[in-house]
C-alpha cells in the first residue's frame, strides 16, 4: 500500500507564562498596583498578537502523516512550516515543500523536490538523473530504495518534480506527476516535536 505522506494542520497550544513576582525587600501588599496590572496587561496583549503574527503569517504548525519521508521524518512528526518562504523566494532542490495534492486539493503532501521547471529527469533502476547526470541522494538510505524506472521527461515551466525519501512506499511525482508552483503553500524548516526528533529539516 502507498503511504501518502500527508500532513495534517495541527493547532497550536496556548500557553500563558505568568510573570514571576518579584520581591523589592519591602512587605507584601496583597495587593496589585494598577499601573502593575496595566503593564502586565499590555504585555499580555503585545505577547498574543506577535505570537499570532508569527503563527497565522510566517510559520504554521503541523503534523506529518505517513511513513513516506523517512528517515527524516516520522509519522506523527510535529513540525513547523515557513509559509512566506517560497512567497518572497524561490524554490531550490532538495527542499522539503508541503503542498496540495494535485489530485484533491483538500488534502496535503509532503514531499522533496528533486527537479525544478525545465530540467530533464529520468529514472532508471531507481536512479534519479537530472539534466544528463545522477542526482546524489544522502537522505535516501538503501533499505528504503527501490528499483523503479520511468522515461525522461521536461518539467513545465512552473513545475516541480517531488519524491518521498522512503522511496519503495511513496506516492510522489511517480505516480500523480509534477506539482505545480501555486500548490506549493510551505517550507518544512523544523521538528518540535517529539524531543528525539528535534532538529532542523534538511
């Protein structure tokens, strides 16, 4: 059976810190002074709205469904997404993108970009080509290869060609072809979670 890789959005935990009390060598009070708690107000107001800033325009968080881009990520992965990335830059081999399944736009896949608009890709026995020469694949470990062939074929402007790294279970550009740019919504840039899996994505 294909693993899909899909990502699902995940919510993120609202968590407050409260501010620690800090004594002045005078007695307590009991009480609150009001300029304390205007200031500790404003500073509640100024943390949510940056942290919403971040959330809702520059990073979202999700979570990976599906076996398909092992070793790098697992199922159930909890990771954040770069979603101005590819708004303000461009898209490069090698990146880890999530994107609408071309076949279902309300589902989405994460997968690696393997060739960019114009390139010439093959494969053959498993072997990836890209313009004539064999593409180096470090994050594709040898359990995880298959032995797969397909013509060579010239992307589209605007197209890319996406592969999971556990190839012998993917469902990628092998299957549903090339996506286009505008499905591409996120740069997978970092695991938060669980604690093993901590790092950055690469």
């Amino acid at each position: 059976m294909n693993d899909e890789g899909k990502v699902a959005e995940q919510r993120p935990d609202e968590v407050v810190a409260r501010p620690q009390a800090v004594a002045e060598g005078g007695p307590a009070t009991g009480s609150r002074a009001p300029s304390d708690v205007h200031s500790w107000v404003r500073d509640l107001v100024v943390s949510v709205a940056v942290s919403a800033f971040i959330i809702i325009f520059l990073y979202q968080p999700v979570r990976v469904e599906g076996t398909s881009m092992l070793p790098m990520l697992e199922d159930q992965d909890r990771l954040f997404i770069n979603k101005i990335a590819y708004r303000v830059g461009d898209i490069h081999q090698g990146d880890v993108v999530v994107f609408q399944y071309p076949q279902d736009h309300t589902k989405s896949y994460i997968k690696r970009v393997i060739a960019l608009p114009g390139d010439r890709i093959r494969i053959s026995d498993g072997e990836v080509y890209v313009n004539g020469k064999a593409l180096p694949e470090p994050y594709v470990p040898s359990r995880f290869s298959d032995d797969r062939s397909l013509p060579e074929t010239v992307l589209p402007a605007n197209e890319y060609w996406v592969m999971g790294d556990h190839r012998s279970i993917s469902s990628d550009s092998r299957d549903f072809g090339p996506v286009d740019r505008d499905l591409i919504y996120g740069k997978a840039v970092f695991v938060y979670w669980p604690m093993e899996q901590v790092g950055v994505v690469r």
